[in-house]
C-alpha cells in the first residue's frame, strides 16, 4: 500500500497491510490496528476504528472500483498473503512500544500551554 500526504511533501510511505496485528478493545468495542510503515521510514503506527466508523468503511469497500479490483486479483492477493505468511517477522513487543509511545505522545502538553 503507498500513502501520501501533503505534510509529507514528495515523500510517499509504503507499508503492507498483511503485516498489520488487529485486536479489539473490549471497552469501546473499537478494532486497533498496529502496524509498521518500513520504507522510506520505520514508524510504528496504530489506528482505531470505532463502530460508528463501519458504515463508512463498507461504502468503501462497496465502491465499484474497489470490487472489481478484488474480483480482477483475488488469486494475487491469495498468494501474496500465502507468501508474506512465512516471512513475517514476529514482533511481539509492537503493541507495547506502540501504545508505550502513544501514551507517552498523548500526556503530555502543548509547549508553551499552560493549564
């Protein structure tokens, strides 16, 4: 998968979904996704989706496009999954560094903000 943004200027992340760990969080009923975009950059990233969130995502998936893009590749995508299977690297502590990190981001203040 290749992102981009416009923060990002001329850099563009490429990052494989199949590597990503999903788990839920059992008191929002949320999905939390933890993954790694490795080039051009290693970060760790983790992303929530909330249940309000799902009608959105179908209308995503649902799109023409998107459908006739599955359909046209689902034996590419069968056998890259099958592949990454064996070479991914198990990394245990990615939800811990992850949310270690987030909590860490998320306490503190705005500098120069004063409350």
């Amino acid at each position: 998968m290749k992102m981009w943004s416009r923060g990002l200027g001329r850099t563009e992340l490429f990052m494989d979904p199949v590597t990503c760990r999903i788990r839920q969080d059992r008191e929002t009923g949320a999905i939390i996704i933890y993954g790694n975009v490795k080039e051009p950059v290693d970060w760790e990233f983790k992303g929530t989706i909330y249940p309000e969130d799902i009608a959105g995502i179908m209308k995503l998936f649902m799109n023409r496009f998107v459908l006739k893009l599955v359909l046209k590749n689902i034996r590419r995508y069968v056998v890259h999954v099958w592949k990454t299977r064996s070479r991914i690297e198990r990394d245990d502590t990615l939800e811990e560094r992850v949310n270690s990190a987030y909590e860490q981001i998320m306490s503190r203040g705005r500098p120069g903000l004063r409350i």
